[in-house]
C-alpha cells in the first residue's frame, strides 16, 4: 500500500521480516499453539488439546500502537482441509484477555464472526459468500475502524464487514483451529500510541 492509499496520521508499525527473534519480541503466543519460522515463511500450527479452551490457538501481537484502529496486509496459506466447520482461519481483534475479545473463523464453507465474553461465545453473524481456500496463497486486508465498531476483511473481490456495539479496543491476532497456517507477509499500519499491558492467557 502506497503513503497515498493511507488514512491520514497513518504509518507503518509492523512490517515483515520474520526471525525467531522477532516473533518472540512482538508476539504473545496462546499456550495451544505453537509457532516458528523457518526460511522467512511464519507458521501456527495448533496443538492437539487445543479444543480445550476457551481461546483458538493464535498469536497475538502485543503492541500499543496496534489496538485501536488499524489496518493489516498479510498473504497467508492455510495448509490442510478446513471443510469441518469449526476449522480454519482465525483473525481476532478487540481481544483484552482469552476470556474477551472477538474472531471471524473463515474457511471453505464460509465465515462466522462471533464475540468471546466472559469465556462465552456468541455467533453474532455468518456469510456463506465469504470463503478461504485451503493450500492457497491468499492476500488479506483487514480494517479496524473504532468510531464505526467495524472490522472489515477484504480479499480479492470479496468483501466481509463485521459490526457489534461493543466492539472497542483490543489486539488484533490471528490463528488456526487443527490446520496449519503459514504466513509470508505482514504489514500494519495504524494512527497512535495507546499504553496498554499485555493481555492474560488463561
């Protein structure tokens, strides 16, 4: 994305070039999933008790600047058969711990946005329109806007525009639920600084 393309007061906050040093720096990992990089591709991959909790198995990148709004470029690959409902891609946004925060699954049967709160989910909207094939490279751009309560994910033609009330601030992460994800490119941009502490892993 060019300067240009950019919302006013936006620049660049996180930007490729994966290390194991880098992740570790930036990155708070769930403890069902694990990550790694090797020869510049990020991957997560989920462990096999992930089913049992409350959190998907993802990374969180934990950085004040990145926790209002925001808007994320990143081209992934989910690795695996993802026809099982419950698979798939997970982007996370507005998360303030692994009990509350909200996620879009999206995989070959479509999307779901649902809300975390207090350890209970609620499925708040599904679109059967919106679907990410598996073992497929596929560019991703996400818009967090918080004045509108939106998180917009785009990819080629496809347009997908999840909207709640209380959807505020939090961090955005993304991760998988049984397949593998693989990520080669990342960039956020986002507008300010807010001080906030690492989220809580339970």
């Amino acid at each position: 994305m060019s300067a240009q393309n950019l919302p006013v007061g936006y620049i660049t906050h996180f930007e490729t070039g994966f290390s194991n040093a880098k992740l570790h720096k930036h990155l708070l990992v769930s403890p069902y999933a694990q990550v790694k990089v090797n020869q510049g591709i990020f991957s997560i991959i989920a462990k096999p008790d992930s089913l049992n909790t409350f959190f998907p198995p993802a990374a969180i990148l934990v950085d004040s600047n990145i926790f209002g709004d925001y808007i994320v470029e990143l081209r992934i690959n989910l690795s695996g058969s993802s026809q099982d409902s419950l698979d798939g891609l997970f982007l996370i946004t507005g998360l303030r711990d692994s009990l509350n925060y909200y996620f879009v699954r999206i995989n070959e049967t479509g999307a779901c946005f649902s809300r975390m709160y207090k350890g209970k989910n609620t499925e708040l909207s599904t679109d059967s329109t919106f679907v990410i094939n598996s073992n497929l490279w596929v560019n991703l751009r996400i818009e967090r806007d918080i004045l509108s309560r939106t998180f917009t994910i785009l990819s080629g033609n496809s347009k997908l525009v999840c909207t709640d009330a209380n959807l505020v601030m939090g961090y955005f992460g993304v991760g998988t639920n049984k397949n593998k994800l693989l990520i080669d490119k990342i960039t956020i941009w986002a507008p300010t600084s807010i001080n906030h502490g690492a989220p809580l892993f339970r």
